[in-house]
C-alpha cells in the first residue's frame, strides 16, 4: 500500500492555515485520492478537551496529532494538519515520525490576522480574557526552511493552494496525468 502524504498547515492564528487545509483536501479528493483534514481546533474539542494551552498541552496535542496523521499516511490516507505549531520542535516532530512530510508556512502579518479573526480569538485578547495567542503573546518560532512558504494577505487562496501543489508534484508525492501536463495545469 503506497504511503499517504502529511501536510502540516503551521502559521499564527487566524493566518488561513485552515482555510488552505480544506481547499488543498478538496483538490486532493477531486483527483480521487483519500484525504484526512486534521484540523488542531477539532482535534482537541473531539479528542483532547482537557488540554489547555499551556507549553505542555501544546506539545502534547502536537505529538498527538503527528502520531495520528502517520497513523492514517500508513493506511494510504494524505493528511491535511492544520496546527499553530508554534515550536520548531513541534513540526520537527512530525518531520522525523512521518515519511511523506511536508511543512506549510502560512505567513500573515498579526496585523492581518487580527483584521480576520474569524474564531474572534483577537478580540477576546483586546477584551483581556486570553493571553496566551501564539504570535501575539507567547513566542511563534517560524520554520526555518519549510517546503512551501505562502504569504495569505497578499496571494489567492487558489494562488497559495497552487504553490502547495506544484511542491507535491515536484516533491514526487502526486503524479500529474499527462492530459493535465499538456493542458498547462
């Protein structure tokens, strides 16, 4: 059985790590492979509630997601994370525990980002209920040389999904048919 691929989405929050997940699944599933979105928020709700957000939760829910999505990668499934991360170390874990790896940096200016605010997590900041956001409060260790580097606030959604793709390809991890090469795709 031909190993799954582990995409792992890392960026601060609200950076469009999720939304680049999804629109990278369905590009994968609309050429008719297996795909697994493990985004962090879910994960935890679903699996890990009790875990807060300290360095240790953090990296416990890591580990968690790197020990599952290789899991899934062994079964043939390619596994969408979606995770802050913000440790090096973290990802780094994924890197080492995962054969078909490869890292997302999705870069967003905090600025942007607390524009966006779609879990309305900044605004809870502002308010003073948390002080624990990644890129804000507590430190956010950007990759040091990640596959893909995609800067959200000033490309496409459908800009950065290409550029994941095209690595994927180049990488050896997706096969393009010869009718989409022809075509210019």
């Amino acid at each position: 059985m031909k190993k799954g691929i582990v995409i792992w989405f890392t960026g601060i929050p609200a950076s469009g790590k999720s939304t680049l997940a999804a629109a990278v699944q369905e590009r994968l599933e609309a050429m008719g492979l297996p795909v697994e979105n493990l985004d962090a928020d879910e994960v935890r709700t679903n699996l890990s509630p009790n875990l807060g957000y300290t360095e240790e939760a953090r990296n416990e829910n890591t580990k968690r997601l790197a020990w599952f999505a290789e899991k899934l990668a062994g079964y043939g499934a390619n596994v969408m994370i979606a995770a802050v991360a913000p440790k090096r170390a973290y990802r780094d874990r994924g890197r080492e525990w995962c054969e078909k790896f490869v890292e997302v940096w999705v870069d967003c200016p905090l600025e942007v980002c607390q524009e966006r605010d779609p879990k309305g997590l900044y605004a809870r900041a502002a308010r003073g209920e948390v002080s624990d956001i990644a890129g804000m409060h507590q430190p956010y260790e950007a990759p040091a040389s990640p596959e893909v580097h995609v800067r959200s606030a000033e490309s496409s959604v459908d800009e950065c999904i290409d550029a994941v793709m095209a690595k994927l390809v180049e990488l050896g991890h997706l096969q393009v048919e010869p009718a989409l090469r022809e075509a210019g795709e």
